[in-house]
C-alpha cells in the first residue's frame, strides 16, 4: 500500500478562476496549462471549481 503525506503530492501554486471569468478566456487557460479543473474563487473564498469538460459543455450550447 502506497503511504505518504498529501504535502508530497499536492500542487502549491494553484492557478485560481473568478466566478466573472469570460468562458473563452476560461478555455484558452485551459489550453495553456495542463490542469484538468480549476478553482473558482471570489473575494479569496473557493466557491467553487471549474473543469475542461465544463468549459467544452458551455461552448457546445454557444455553439448548438
């Protein structure tokens, strides 16, 4: 069994979204990084958390 702090594996500097964020700017974070889900955080509080197929939801309905 593989044993460890979560400190060994955890991310340190998270790239955080803001609920306002434009979607497409949104999507070309996500092109640019290779994180799979981002944190949405407003007035330095986590409301929430984003992902790639969140984003490729949102254009399909842009796009539908």
């Amino acid at each position: 069994m593989p044993s460890g702090l979560v400190s060994e594996f955890m991310t340190r500097e998270v790239f955080t979204v803001h609920p306002d964020m434009d979607i497409f700017a949104l999507a070309e974070s996500f092109l640019k990084r290779v994180n799979r889900r981002f944190p949405v955080v407003e007035d330095g509080a986590l409301v929430g958390q984003v992902t790639r197929f969140d984003v490729l939801r949102a254009l399909q309905k842009y796009w539908g």
